[in-house]
C-alpha cells in the first residue's frame, strides 16, 4: 500500500508538473503531450444494412434529471439518486453487451459517443467528490496520470479505456473535428456535455449545435486584439486544419457575428488556455 501510495504521489507530481509548465504561444508542450490518432482496425466493421436500432433513452433520461444547460452544461453531481446511479451503469452495461460491430455506422457513432460520456459521468460519481477528473489517479504506469488509460469496460471481450474510444476508435474511424464538440471529459474547459444523448439520426445536428456553441461561447477569448483559443485546438490541431491557419479557418466556419469579423484575415493564434475543474453544479 506504501509503494502504491508513492507511485501514485510521484504520477501525480510528474503530470503537475507538465501540465503545469508555461506555454510558449500556441499550445507549448502540451500540445507533443496529446494523444495522436491510432487506429483499433477491429472496430472498423460495420454493416450498412443492419436495421437494429441502440437504445439510449436512459442517458437521455439521466441528462434530463441532473444536466444544468448554461453557458457550460454542469452537472449536479451530489444530487445524483443510488437509483439512477444504478440506472447508469445498468444503462452501460447493456451498451457493453451490444454486438457494435455489426451495426451500421451511423449507429456506432452515436453509441461510442454515449459510451464515452457516459462513462465518465459514471467514473466521477464512483469518485465524488473530486475537485477535477484529473485527480482521479487509476491510470496504469508511472507517468501516466487521470483516468483515461484505466479500461473500464469490456467489449467483445476487448478491455477499453476513454482514450480507446477517442483516439483510436472515433477520431480515427470518423475523422471528423465535429466530435470534440460532443464528448465531454467533464471539465469547465470542455466542450458542454450534449443535454440529450446522440442517435443516428440527430448526431450531425448535435455535432453542428456543439461546435457553434463552444467556438462562439467559453472556446473563444479576446482580449486587447489577442485571440486565445481552447487547448483542444493545440492539443489536437491534426484534427483542426493541422496547422494555425487550419484552426483559425475551421473557427470562421463557426464562428457568428462579432467574432466573425475579428477572425477575418487572421491566420495566427497568439494564446491557449483550459480549465479542469470539474463540471459541478454545485460548485459553480
């Protein structure tokens, strides 16, 4: 317990200390710290002419209970009843039980996307309270640091981690910017948890509402004709135009009056920045 106590103290002040370092502009370390996309081959099946359709009333369920929609979707974590924590991870055991491989894409989508989130609703809970999702500290090896590499769930007789299903499943498969602004790591600084849980049919718009909302609202800040951006735009640039006139062309797409005349001609970005802290209801 000793030893595990102070690997888990050195992990902690290893990624404190890299998360901590100044950023030199856009994106500084961090940005070489980000997970790069690395394709699981096993999930690309799929099969366009299944017509079973992924149930996902039950996130949409707990959403409508405990989701705060502001400005930064919080959620009211202590209020959450055993009941529907119960619920929950019954709701995500069905999801691991799901043949996914044979559903047809549209469908897989919108269940990694719920998985995701899901997920990670349900790792705070079994943490509360925690000050960020950062402290929970049950990722594998010694400078490794969250949760993000812990598999949680098993499929298909497959363990799978959070970062799986991001950067070797979603990002890769779909290769679509658009996803950052659904899945939500449950922190300020993330994009707003979707209030209704993603279906086949509605996953676009949600993706479109998602990015429209965060690029015009807390992803954006402009300060004495500075432009700071969300670090997901330096940690994942690859995914944003690969470079900073990608990132800044992407934001125009988005972007709506005033914001959308200040990023006219713009093609630097002089400034990143992120918020951890957890997304609490009741301590915003």
């Amino acid at each position: 317990m000793i030893q595990k106590n102070k690997s888990n103290t050195l992990r902690r002040g290893f990624a404190a200390l890299l998360l901590g370092l100044p950023l030199a502009g856009f994106g500084g370390i961090e940005r070489w710290l980000a997970p790069g996309m690395r394709l699981w081959p096993v999930w690309q099946a799929h099969d366009e002419a299944a017509s079973a359709r992924i149930d996902h009333a039950p996130w949409t369920a707990f959403l409508a209970r405990y989701l705060v929609v502001g400005e930064i979707n919080l959620i009211r974590y202590s209020d959450v009843s055993p009941a529907d924590r119960q619920a929950l991870k019954a709701y995500i055991r069905k999801l691991a039980a799901v043949p996914i491989r044979t559903a047809r894409r549209a469908e897989q989508l919108a269940y990694w996307v719920n998985l995701y989130n899901s997920l990670t609703v349900d790792l705070v809970l079994d943490h509360y309270p925690v000050a960020s999702i950062r402290d929970i500290s049950i990722s594998p090896g010694l400078l490794s640091f969250g949760p993000w590499d812990k598999a949680l769930i098993t499929i298909d007789g497959k363990p799978v981690t959070l970062n799986d299903i991001e950067h070797r499943i979603l990002r890769p498969i779909w290769q679509d910017a658009r996803l950052h602004y659904v899945l939500n790591c449950a922190s300020l600084g993330c994009p707003s948890l979707p209030p209704v849980a993603l279906t086949a049919e509605s996953a676009n718009d949600l993706m479109e509402a998602g990015a429209i909302a965060f690029v015009n609202g807390h992803g954006i800040r402009l300060e004495n004709r500075k432009l700071a951006v969300s670090s997901l735009y330096a940690w994942f640039t690859e995914d944003f135009g690969g470079d900073e006139a990608g990132v800044v062309a992407h934001l125009r797409r988005y972007a709506r009056p005033p914001l959308l005349a200040v990023l006219a001609g713009r093609t630097k970005i002089d400034d990143d920045f992120y918020d951890w802290r957890l997304n609490d209801a009741r301590r915003s």
